[in-house]
C-alpha cells in the first residue's frame, strides 16, 4: 500500500492497523517513497515500570571494592 503524505494523514488509524496486521504501508511525497510504516516488536516479557519487581537480589553486592578496582582498570585499559 503506498499513499501520499495527506492521504496518509486522512487514514492514519486505518494505515496503523494495516501495519499491524503485516502489510507493507509506504509514504510518498510527490510520489517518491519517504518512510515505511511498521510495528514496533513488542519486548519478551517486559511489562513496564516495574515488571522486574519479582527479581530477587541485591545488586549492591555485585560492587564490592574488588569489583571496583577491576572495573576502573578495564576503563583505563590495562589488561
């Protein structure tokens, strides 16, 4: 489905959920193809503000002055 930029205006909710459903839909000014409208791939599992909630731990202990010293080495390049 391709369309000029005001037509796709006119038919913007009609065009989101042609793209959801997997058809191709261009947009065209003066009839040459400027974008292509596509859905954003949900991400696997994640919720929002929050969905790590149920993770159990305690990041704090990962930073321990051992951690830290082997983390600003690698930063200054010393291997």
């Amino acid at each position: 489905m391709r369309l000029n930029i005001l037509e796709a205006k006119n038919r913007l909710s009609e065009l989101v959920r042609a793209a959801r459903a997997g058809k191709e839909v261009v947009i065209a000014k003066n009839g040459q193809p400027m974008v292509r409208l596509v859905p954003i791939a949900a991400a696997a599992g994640l919720k929002g503000f929050g969905s790590l909630k149920s993770v159990r731990g305690d990041a704090g202990k990962a930073f321990t002055p051992a951690a830290e010293r082997e983390v600003a080495r690698l930063f200054r390049g010393r291997a």
